[in-house]
C-alpha cells in the first residue's frame, strides 16, 4: 500500500452527519482569512523569534536587531506587519519605541506550539 492509499478511505461513504456538524461548526470567512493571517505571521521564523523575545520582555528595534543580528530596518519591517497584527504594541519613552506583545493569547500560543512539539519525542 503506497502513502496515498494509507492517507484515503477504502470505501466511498459519506458522513453527512458529520459533514453538516462541521459545516455548522465552520469559522466565518473574515474570521478564517483572520485566523490564517496570524498563523502565516507566527511561521515565519524571524517574526516568530521576535514574539519570543517579546514573550520574555518588552524590547525596542534596536535591541531587537541585535539579538536577531539583522538590520533594524529588517525589524520594522517585520513588527509592521505584527502590530497590523494586532500581535505586538507599542509605547514611546522619550525618545525609545519599545515594543511588546498585545496580550497573554499571543505567549500562549507559542507555549502551546512549544508543548505539543516536545510532547512528539521526536
């Protein structure tokens, strides 16, 4: 049996019980396009190390380029993108932006991620 028949049902039966529950329970399209978009943001590995970093404490692009050893442009550029997000925020001190994450969903969601992924023993 190759990959393809072990991942496909050996008969054509329908569940329209189950079909129509999870029809019923399906998210709304704004709220799927939503959900997809902060996933997407959180697979890319440069803005998922800045939302760790930010998890541990807030941090200003500055040292954010320094842990990530890019450009500070490149960390605007990526916290742009997160704060349209709604996934980081920010506040000014004096002459320093200092970023941080808009709540607890955001740390436990990489807890969680974190988690599952050593839980697998690989």
């Amino acid at each position: 049996m190759n990959k393809l028949q072990e991942d496909a049902c050996l008969c054509r039966i329908i569940h329209t019980d189950r079909v129509e529950k999870a029809r019923r329970a399906a998210l709304e399209t704004r709220e799927h396009q939503r959900l997809t978009n902060i996933f997407k943001a959180m697979g890319d590995p440069t803005r998922l190390r800045i939302l760790f970093a930010l998890s541990q404490e807030e941090m200003c692009v500055c040292d954010l380029a320094a842990f990530l050893d890019i450009t500070e442009s490149a960390v605007s550029h990526q916290l742009r993108m997160l704060r349209q997000l709604y996934l980081v925020a920010n506040r000014r001190q004096g002459p320093v932006l200092y970023y941080r994450l808009t709540d607890e969903h955001i740390s436990r969601l990489i807890a969680i991620g974190l988690e599952h992924l050593r839980d697998l023993n690989p």
